[in-house]
C-alpha cells in the first residue's frame, strides 16, 4: 500500500509533464478509437447479412442489370423459399452531401425476405397500394424531420429527372446493425418511367435477393441459379449476403488496411511518449534508486515501482481517451452522412483492444528505465549526477 | 568485546573503459563491537569505497569481509540486500531522503521490508524520530526542514530497524558548524546509550574527534591509527 502511494506521489512529481503525457496518450487512445470505429463500422454491414439469403448479380460486374424475366426462373429453383430484386437509384435529395442509400424495390416481396425491417402492417398495406409511395428508415425520418404523408423529391442521376415519393412507412430497425438509412420505393414505378422515358433500359433489375428454406443448402442453390443463366447474355454470379458484402468490403480494402496501419502508428507513438518521460523519470531518480537499493530493497522492487508508474500513467491517459472516445464517436455519428455508416459505434472489440495497447505500452514503456535502474549499482547510482 | 567487522586482505579496484584503478590495497582491519570508529583521509584515498565494502553495497575484488558472523563478500545480490536492510544503518553526505514523503514515511521505507504491522511500524518511526528529537516534524517534507533536521530524519531511518552497525558517510560534510555539531553529539549518543557500531568517514577533524579509534587511509592503504 505504502509502495503504491510512493509510485502515486512519484508520478506527481513533475505534474505538467505527467498531464501533458498523461493528454498526450488521451489523444492517442481516442485517434486509435475514431479509426477503429471507422474500421468496425466498415464491417458492421456483414453482420446484417443473414445465412438464408442469397445475391443474384450481374456475373462481369454489380453495375450491369439483369432481366426482370429471371425473376420466375429463379423462383423455380428447389430450396428457394422467395425471391425479390432491387435497383440502385442513385440520385440527390436536397443536396449531393445527404447520402443514404435509394432503392427501387419489389414492394409485394422485399418486406418479407427483409423481415428485420420492421414496418406496421397498415403502412405497409398502403405502401403496397400506392405506386409512387415510398418507406424510409426510421434514422432518416429522424434526420429530415420527416412524416408519414410528406413528400420527399429526388433528383435523378443515373435515372434522370425530378422523382417525387409520398412516405408512407417509416421501419424499424429489428437488431441494432439493421440499417435503418434506407429509402425504398416501388421498382415498378421507377420501370414505367423507363419505358416511357428510356426505353431500352426498361424492365433492368440490379439483383435478385433469394430468401432460401436452408442455408446449409446455399452453395448448391447459387450453383443451380448460374446454371440457369450460363452461356446468356446476363451471366450471373449468386453468392450468400455475407459474401456479397465482403465483396464491397475488399474493395475499400486499401483503405481499410491504410486506417489499420495507421492506428498502429498510433500505438508506437503512445509508446514513445511514455517511454520519453518513463525514461526522464527513472534517470533523474537514479540516485534514489540506489538509496531503495542500499536500505534493502531488491532490483525487483525497483522494477515493480518504475512498472507501477508508468501503468498508472498509461492508465490515466487510456481511461480519460475512452471517456473522450464516446462522446467524440457520438458526435461523429450524428455528422457523418447516415447512409456511409449507418452502425458508427464503439464495439467491445474496440474497448479491449485499446485497453490491451494501454496497457501494453506501459508494460513496454518501462523496460527500458528499469534495465537500467536493475543495472546500474548502488555506488554508480549515488556517483550519478542527473 | 568481539570483533563485529573483519576485513582480511581486502583488495578493491575499479574498471575504467580498459584501465584498472586499483583503490584498496590489502586492507585488513577488525572493528569491534561498540567501537565508533572513524576513517580519514584525502580525497581518492579509498574511505568510502572501504565503507560500501563494509556496509555491503560492495564487493571486494579479492578479499574477505566478515561482518557479525557473515562473509558478506559471499553473499548474492538479493542475499545482500537482505542482509543490509536487517544489518546496517546508513547515514549519506546529502541526507538522500526521498523528496516525494514525509519525514515519517523517508523513516517507515526500511520497515516495508519487514513483516511488521502498520502499529508495530508506527510505534517504531515515532520513537525513532523522537530519539533524533523530530517528533514533531513527523508530516513535514524534506524541503521543509533544515539540512540538520533532513540529517536528523536519515539518522532516524538508519536506526528505525534497529541495526547493529552504522555507517556514516561524511555526514556533518554538507552541514553548518552548529548543525554538525548536533548530528556528532546524536550520533556519540547511538553509540554510548543504544550500543551502535559507528564506522564513519569524514574529512573534519572536529567530527573525528568523537570516535574511539581513527584510521588514517592514503592512496588505499592504512598507514596509522589513532586513539
């Protein structure tokens, strides 16, 4: 007990270069925390994936459409419990800065192979009723303060001119990695203008979403479905969710691998600045040290006190960086656009794993100073002049 | 009385990158138990290097050191630390007090060793530093006493565990006249009414003047004695 007020009282001794230490491993815990989560928050996505499901894409590549008329053949396929498609719309809502994802979808089928959207069964009814209706995530209702009955306006991109949809279901997020960003709006409504429109792109899904009655059977079935389709003019290429999205992940992976580095270049910082003032400290108690030394006190003792101050230094920094972390991310979360991250939270593995560096550098942070308070003996450490 | 302190043909030297400095020279002397005994001379002439190889923080190159039954030069680290910390009191030139704790808990430190409880450890310190008359300085810090009392709480925390030997490396050497005289009339006092074994190093006759028996040492060699 003794022994931990004297490492306490040690570590106040140069109060402002302990704070300045103790802020500089904060703000090092809370860069490595933001990355992190940005890391985490870029494969939350998988987790919402279920076993069940299937993605029917484009073979050659995700951008190029597939027929409508595969829908039925599809449904046909043994262990295929329903089907339902949807299309990227793209598009701006107020302005190119509020991104979430717009998808034109099949309203009679979408819900129920997406059963952890929850929507209450009158808006849903309605919404399959009505062509240009449309059904918001709960996230983005809150955002844009909208309403069941507004009227939200898109401006058409990829499908040009000015798209007007009445909301008429906000869902519910099931599980908390459920995305609740999205806007989803009836396909056939965005088909019908493209026929008048534009013909030749008439009748294009994106993908084929393929509810399965068991998932153990998934490998088969998407071997089935590209077998329809070999040798078409649409080849397809059917994989699980979790797949398709890992997909989309390895190709922001360079940038996932860049945020990884660099929190890790965090960490070595950290471990620099501890080490510096772990290392200033045990050099200017060298002759103390020797006194400890010379009353009794063993080479392990000595360790134990220049241990115990750097892991209550690295503590103190860790602990006030992750009460930092969480409102930072929380803040984070609100202005960054719903639709990029719509799970921007700290994950347990985020907490462990900062928690697990902090104390790794305090752990690392004092070998140095006590290798050398161990090796220095009494009579070089009362001739040392600090 | 018996002889407490032995050194047999004690040689000492030092490595310098790749010179040898030799220090001690087949220095033998007995201490007996009880004695205040004082070593003297020029500085570089070996007085505190002896002291260290007597007090154990130490080795002889070559050489026996015999100190209350124990060939220290014998003994392991860890064994020495031990062996210092129930053995040998010290008293350094510069106090070496730990500026962070009080008086109070400078005198505990040694007793952390000891299984002692915290009442035991009390009960202890109080009388130490009664004995050095700073009972009522107990929670004032190093900076806040004078270089005679921060003398004064070393000389506590080398008696708190009860030692059987002292040593004092030039303790009066970074004191006043008034101050030094103090810490010489206390130290005279552990060794005539507590039975202290007093070996100290000083360059100041008026300090020497207090022990029993004064070694001169020169160029690490003993070359007199007197009384």
């Amino acid at each position: 007990m003794k022994i931990l007020k004297l490492i306490i009282k040690n570590t106040l001794r140069h109060k402002l270069r302990t704070l300045l230490t103790i802020f500089g491993i904060a703000i090092a815990v809370i860069a490595f925390g933001l990355l992190r989560t940005v890391v985490t928050a870029w494969y939350s996505s998988e987790k919402a994936t279920a076993p069940n499901r299937l993605i029917v894409r484009q073979a050659v590549s995700f951008i190029f459409p597939l027929p409508y008329s595969y829908l039925e053949k599809i449904q046909r396929v043994p262990g295929v419990k329903e089907v339902t498609f949807a299309n990227w719309f793209g598009g701006t809502y107020i302005d190119k800065s509020q991104f979430f994802a717009r998808l034109g979808v099949d309203a009679d089928t979408y819900f129920d192979v997406y059963n952890e959207y929850l929507l209450p069964k009158d808006e849903l009814a309605t919404f399959k009723k009505e062509r240009n209706s449309c059904v918001i995530g709960v996230d983005i209702a809150k955002k844009y303060n909208l309403k069941i009955g507004d009227v939200m306006t898109l401006e058409g991109d990829i499908y040009p001119g000015s798209w007007e949809f009445v909301v008429r279901g906000i869902y519910k997020p099931k599980y908390e990695y459920t995305d609740a960003t999205q806007m989803l709006f009836h396909w056939s409504y965005l088909d019908e203008r493209m026929k008048q429109d534009m013909p030749g792109r008439a009748g294009d899904v994106g993908w084929y979403i393929v509810l399965i009655k068991d998932a153990s059977q998934s490998a088969v079935i998407s071997k089935e479905i590209d077998e329809l389709f070999a040798n078409s003019p649409a080849e397809t290429k059917t994989e699980t969710e979790s797949a398709f999205q890992q997909g989309f992940i390895q190709s922001s992976s360079a940038i996932i691998t860049s945020m990884n580095f660099i929190s890790f270049i965090i960490i070595g910082i950290i471990m620099l600045v501890l080490a510096n003032t772990m290392i200033m400290a045990a050099r200017e108690r060298t002759r103390e040290y020797a006194v400890l030394k010379t009353l009794g006190f063993s080479g392990k003792h000595i360790a134990g006190i220049i241990m115990g101050e750097s892991l209550f230094i690295s503590a103190l920094g860790g602990i006030l960086g992750l009460l930092l972390t969480y409102p930072l991310v929380a803040a984070f979360a609100e202005v960054i656009p719903k639709g990029m991250f719509p799970i921007f939270q700290i994950e347990p593995i985020t907490i462990i794993l900062a928690v697990g560096t902090v104390l790794l550098i305090g752990v690392v942070a004092a070998i140095f100073p006590i290798q050398r308070a161990m090796r220095t003996n009494i009579v070089e450490g009362f001739r040392f002049v600090g | 009385m018996a002889d407490i302190i032995q050194v047999k043909n004690v040689y000492k030297s030092y490595w310098r990158d790749s010179f040898e400095t030799s220090v001690l020279h087949n220095i033998s002397l007995t201490i007996k138990e009880g004695e205040f005994l004082a070593l003297m001379g020029p500085s570089g002439s070996g007085k505190t290097t002896l002291l260290n190889l007597i007090s154990g923080i130490d080795k002889p190159t070559k050489g026996d050191i015999i100190v209350n039954e124990t060939d220290i030069s014998k003994l392991g680290e860890s064994s020495l630390a031990k062996w210092r910390s129930s053995n040998i009191g010290f008293v350094f030139q510069f106090y070496n007090l730990i500026p962070v704790l009080t008086a109070y808990e400078n005198v505990e430190l040694p007793l952390l060793l000891t299984k002692l409880t915290k009442t035991e450890r009390k009960q202890h310190v109080e009388t130490a530093l009664n004995i050095v008359g700073l009972g009522d300085r107990m929670e004032h810090y190093p900076k806040q006493l004078s270089g005679g009392q921060e003398q004064r709480v070393a000389i506590a925390r080398a008696i708190v565990t009860d030692p059987i030997i002292l040593v004092a490396d030039e303790p009066t050497g970074d004191l006043d006249k008034n101050s030094a005289d103090e810490i010489l009339t206390l130290m005279d006092r552990l060794n005539k009414e507590f039975k202290k074994t007093i070996v100290m190093v000083t360059h100041d006759p008026n300090a020497a003047s207090k022990a029993h028996i004064i070694k001169h040492l020169e160029k690490g060699d003993l070359i007199r004695e007197s009384v």
